[in-house]
C-alpha cells in the first residue's frame, strides 16, 4: 500500500511534457490566464529553482515549530519524513497529528502504516495493530487500515481469511485508485503461495464505477493531452517547461487564496503537487481545502485517496 515513490532527481522529460500539456489543457478548461506566450518569448527568464527534500524537509520543520498546534502541520512533517523512508520520524509526526486530530480515520491509518514500517522484526506491532483499529472504528471503509488488518490475519495464519478481506477491499476500490495494482498482485502473491486458486475470481472482480463525486476532475473537465499537446510541450526547453510548471500551480495557488470555496481547483492543486512528487505538500493541500470547504469533505478524501494523496 505504500505509494509509488517519485525518482530524486524529479520530473523525467516525458513526465514535464505531460504535465506541461496537461496544464496547457486544464488553464484553457476553466478559464484562468496562463503566460505560455511571453514564458516562450523571453527564454532568458529566471526559472525558480525546485527545493531540495532536504530543503522541503527543513521548512517543515520549521513551520511545526511555528506551528506547534497545528494537525496539519505535523500530518504535512509525517509526508515528508515517510517520503524520504524515515519511518520512526514518521510515525512521532504523525502521533502528534493524531493527538490534535484525534477523529481523522485517514490520520491513523496513516500512523498505522509508519510504525508497521518502522518495525526491524514485528511485521505487524502491537501499536501499528491500535492505530489500524482506531481508523476503523471511526471510518470502516479506510482502505489502507482494511488492507492491513487482512495482512494481519495472513501473519497469524488465516491465510483464506486475508484473501476474502482483501478481495472485499477490491470490490470497494474505485477504478483507478492507486493502491489496484499492488492489491491485486498481493492476493496473487499470498494465494500462489498457499496454493490457493483465486485467478478465475481475480479476472472477474473489477474495481467498483467511480461515482459522480469521484469523477476526477481533469477528466470531466477536459479529454487529456494529445500526441500534439505532447509535442508542442515537449519542443519547450526544459528551463522554460520547469518554469511553466512553478507559474502554473503558483497561479493556482493564488487563485485559491482569493477563492477559496473553489474545490474543483483545489483537486487540480492536489492532483499537480502529487505528479511533481510533492506529496506532504498535496497532503497540506487537501488539509487546507477541507478546512476551507468542510461541507465537501467527503469529496475532497475520495479524491485524495485515488491520487494517492498521505493521510487521505
């Protein structure tokens, strides 16, 4: 269940083109001013340097010192710290998230994850297991605290009873949600190696339709990058493309401060930040949307749990 972490060195070319293009699309979809014209006719232009992790990490940490009460700031810390496989410094953020945002199902599932990631020799700890059955008394469908609670039973021996509680995962994912595939390959895994023949029902279980809330927004807001997008994106040079990427989401950022009831933008933002690989900074993100739109809560998680957002 873990997320599928972004490589160090950042966007590779193909990755730039297409979130390049994507935005091309996205600015003309909802109506907001991008400067493509004048970022192509001045190549010349400073481009603003993308920080470091370490960098990232180090403003983190300096806002929870500022900020020392804020549940948000210590989920946004725990992100971080679990991105770059600190899983002890991790889990302490998260504990601290969890202390000021005792009823966030995702926070303890969250928290879950860390401590079972931290553990040297207990796959499954006695506090990883509290945690997973906090996030489920408050929210039974957290599919991370469902997956994990199901690789309890395969530890301890019930192997079929693991199976059934993830295929009952399944059926409740829906389409596209970025745990599918590792899902999916778990219950081949733990069946080959039991010999348990689940290929015939793994073939015809299929992820749940996406509800109407759950419709990603680029997708109903505009068709996707074309080959043609593509390559008109992928002509800029890299200087020019990095620096549309940073003026694209700083101007979505913008927008949000002078509009914050706007939840549609503040997926796109969620959805921007978690294809640069900034997770803890989409995961601030979704905290800052939810509190600036508490009647779109439920919205705004499904959303975040298909992009795969930390603590969604």
């Amino acid at each position: 269940m873990n997320e599928s972490k972004k490589m160090a060195g950042g966007l590779g070319g193909v990755n730039r083109a297409i979130l390049v293009a994507a935005f091309l699309l996205l600015a003309g979809a909802v109506g907001y001013a991008i400067w493509r014209d004048s970022a192509a006719s001045t190549p010349s232009a400073p481009v603003a340097a993308a920080a470091s992790p370490d960098d990232q990490l180090a403003a983190l940490e300096a806002r929870m010192v500022r900020e020392p009460d804020s549940a948000a700031a210590w989920t946004a810390l725990g992100a971080a710290r679990f991105d770059m496989s600190d899983y002890p410094g991790a889990a302490a953020a998260y504990e601290k998230a969890t202390a000021l945002s005792p009823e966030s199902a995702g926070l303890w599932s969250a928290l879950g994850e860390a401590r079972v990631m931290a553990s040297e020799r207990d796959p499954m700890p006695a506090a990883a297991l509290e945690a997973f059955n906090k996030a489920i008394a408050l929210d039974a469908k957290d599919p991370r605290a469902r997956y994990f609670l199901a690789v309890k039973k395969d530890i301890g021996g019930d192997h079929k009873g693991a199976i059934e509680d993830w295929f009952a995962l399944l059926a409740d994912t829906p389409q596209g949600a970025p745990w599918e595939a590792d899902l999916r390959r778990t219950i081949e895994q733990v069946a080959a190696i039991h010999k348990i023949d689940v290929g015939a029902r793994l073939m015809n279980t299929q992820a749940r339709p996406l509800k109407p809330e759950e419709m990603p927004v680029a997708a109903r807001a505009i068709p996707g990058p074309s080959r043609a997008d593509m390559e008109a994106a992928s002509q800029l040079p890299k200087g020019q493309q990095d620096a549309m990427i940073e003026g694209m989401v700083s101007g979505l950022e913008a927008k949000l401060k002078a509009d914050p009831a706007n939840v549609d933008r503040w997926i796109m933002l969620m959805r921007s930040r978690m294809t640069l690989g900034e997770t803890a900074k989409a995961a601030q993100a979704l905290k800052d949307a939810t509190a600036a739109n508490p009647g779109a809560a439920a919205r705004l998680k499904a959303q975040a749990q298909m992009l795969g957002v930390p603590g969604a």
